[in-house]
C-alpha cells in the first residue's frame, strides 16, 4: 500500500520519470538556492535557528552521514561548504551529547 502511495506522489510531481542525473541536477539547483539564501549568516534568518534550519539539517545531515551506495548527493552537499557547516553547527549544538551516551 505504502509503495504505491508513494509511487502515486512521485508521478504526480513529475519525480518518477526522472533519471539519476535529473535528479542530481535538481538537487544541485536546490543546494545552490539554499547556499545562496544561507549566505554567510549563521542560520536563514540571521542568528536565531527556524523550523527552516530544523528542516534543512535533518535532510542534508543524512545526506552527508548515511552510507549511501553513492556518495553523489554528499558530494553534491558538501560543495556548498556553508551548508555543510550549518549541518556540523546544528549537530554539535544539538546531538553531540548524544554520541557521548551512546
């Protein structure tokens, strides 16, 4: 049931007919207005964390941390070295005592 709720959703946005590099493109245009919005700031709007950052960090740190068959989307990610950087700060303020518990 799942995967063809999903497959629906992919289909109707246009996703499920994409190849891998259409995809990576699309990422590529994402991380690049995001980067761009971001700037040299500490978070999207100055130095105060949004449910923006909350969003952008839980989709790019599994992007940069999960043991993909592919490390292209990392790749992708960490070319924008701000967002990567808003990642590591996220997580250190955040999620670093969680490792140490661990």
């Amino acid at each position: 049931m799942k995967k063809r709720e999903i497959t629906k959703l992919l289909s109707s946005s246009g996703w499920a007919k994409k190849s891998s590099e259409e995809v990576y493109e699309e990422v590529k245009k994402c991380c690049q207005m995001l980067s761009d919005r971001l700037g040299d700031q500490m978070y999207f709007f100055g130095s105060k964390e949004t449910e923006l950052d909350a969003f952008v960090f839980g989709h790019l740190f599994t992007v940069l941390t999960t043991n993909l068959p592919s490390s292209q989307l990392a790749e992708i990610v960490q070319k924008h070295g701000n967002l990567a950087d808003l990642c590591r700060r996220i997580h250190e303020e955040h999620f670093k005592d969680l490792q140490k518990d661990s």
